[in-house]
C-alpha cells in the first residue's frame, strides 16, 4: 500500500475538479474502460444498480438513457446539481459510500469507478463494510483501484507539489494482491481480475494524442475514450501487452456476494 499527498485535503480537490467541467454526456465508447467492464456484469433491466462515486456522470447516464434501473450517488454536491440540471429525470443523490441511506441487500449491481482508492485506510474498510451489507446475495460488484507500480510512481513523480505543500491525504496505490485480498477479506468472491487503462501514459504527453485531442478538453476524453496517435497507440499497446501490471493505472474487479 502506497500513500500520495496533495496541497487540498479530498473534499476540496474533487469539489474543484467537478466545478471545472461540465456534466457529462452518456459515454458513447464501448470498448473502454470504464463501460467496458460494467457491460460485462449489467444485463437485465430489472437489476437495481448503484454507481457509487458517479463524478460528472458519463455512466450513471450512459445507463439511465437505456432504461437501466441505475442510482447516482456523489458526495460532491456540485457534481449532482449539475447532472440534475441537464436531466431532472436522472437518479442521482449527493451520498456517501462510508454511510448509505439504503437497506440490507438493496442492489443487484455495485459501480465504483476510481472510488475507494480516495479513502484514508481505515475508511476504505468501512466503505468496503458498507458496499458488501447493500448488496444483494448473489450480486455483483465492478470496482477499481488505483494501481501501485511503475506508470504510477512516475506519474506522482511528475504531479509532486515541488515546494513540499503535500499535507493532505490524496488517494491510496495497491498492488494486485493486496486489491485482491482487500475484497476476500470483506467475504467477496473474486470473479475476474483485470489491469486496465484509464488514461493510458503516453496521453499524458500532448505529442502521442490523437489529432483532435492534442487540445486537451476532459469532458470529451471521458465520453469518447483518452484517444491516442497511430504512434502513440503501437508504444501503449507494446507496453500493456509486455509490461500490463507495470504500464496500467488501475485494477478491476468483478467480484460476487
């Protein structure tokens, strides 16, 4: 397990982040994480889902506009007024995966999309606790978490406050066992296990963008995918298929109630 530290405690961090873009649209790439993954477990529309930690909102849409029986929740109010603004139909809530309003065995699907990676240790077992007691038996939960490894340190590195502001609890790194091992210790059985890429590495370098996302706009990148170059796609792939625990920037995994 590996800490980062930033110059904003959480709260602040994601309240800034929220407020600088725009709700988002549905996700429209189905070959990317994160809809990738969550199609692999959400199929009946009778299920009820939670995306716990929806951010600006490019699934719990994504769903909703299928007639999913999907609920938001967001700790960061901005992010929920902004999503209820451009779709007052859409089930989103400002909540907490610490302390869930809902009952025992209550959804037949959890999301959590780069969630329990922003809690301190001794919240990440409560939101774990919680996210185990509102799922039903036999449901699914599809959850990643930030990775520790190589991508990963260099990309701190890079993002390091050089004047040693770095007071506040940023977010938590773990490596694949000790994702794995969080879940069996909260009674999950693991399913799959995947290394994924958000924003893959070279995006991170304006030179390997694809053409039209050399100007960097977030709430595009989300909806379409972080597009690489012809260039930039054969060196990413090249490092993800010989090197994928090193060169991904996150774990996924689908695990059972």
């Amino acid at each position: 397990m590996r800490i980062t530290y930033s110059k904003k405690n959480n709260f602040k961090y994601w309240e800034s982040r929220w407020s600088d873009i725009d709700a988002d649209q549905p996700m429209i790439n189905k070959e990317l994480y994160p809809l990738k993954y969550s199609n692999m477990v959400i199929h009946d529309k009778n299920h009820i889902i939670l995306e716990a930690g929806c951010g600006a909102g490019r699934i719990v849409r994504y769903y909703h506009e299928l007639k999913y029986q999907i609920i938001g929740i967001e700790f960061i109010k901005t992010a929920i007024d902004k999503l209820k603004k451009v779709d007052n139909t859409l089930k989103v809530e400002v909540g907490n995966i610490l302390n869930l309003r809902f009952k025992k065995n209550y959804f037949d699907r959890i999301l959590a999309f780069g969630l329990y990676h922003n809690f301190e240790p001794h919240d990440l077992e409560k939101a774990m606790s919680e996210s185990y007691r509102v799922l039903k038996k036999g449901g699914i939960i599809c959850a990643s978490f930030r990775a520790d490894n190589i991508q990963e340190m260099i990309v701190d590195y890079i993002r390091r406050d050089k004047n040693n502001n770095n007071k506040y609890f940023h977010k938590l790194n773990l490596k694949k066992k000790e994702f794995i091992d969080l879940f069996k210790k909260h009674k999950f059985e693991i399913k799959d296990i995947y290394s994924v890429q958000n924003m893959p590495f070279l995006y991170k370098f304006k030179f390997f963008r694809s053409q039209d996302q050399k100007k960097f706009n977030e709430n595009i990148a989300r909806i379409e995918g972080y597009k690489l170059s012809l260039i930039g796609n054969i060196l990413q792939n090249f490092l993800i298929k010989f090197f994928p625990d090193q060169f991904c920037n996150l774990y996924l995994i689908i695990a059972k109630k």
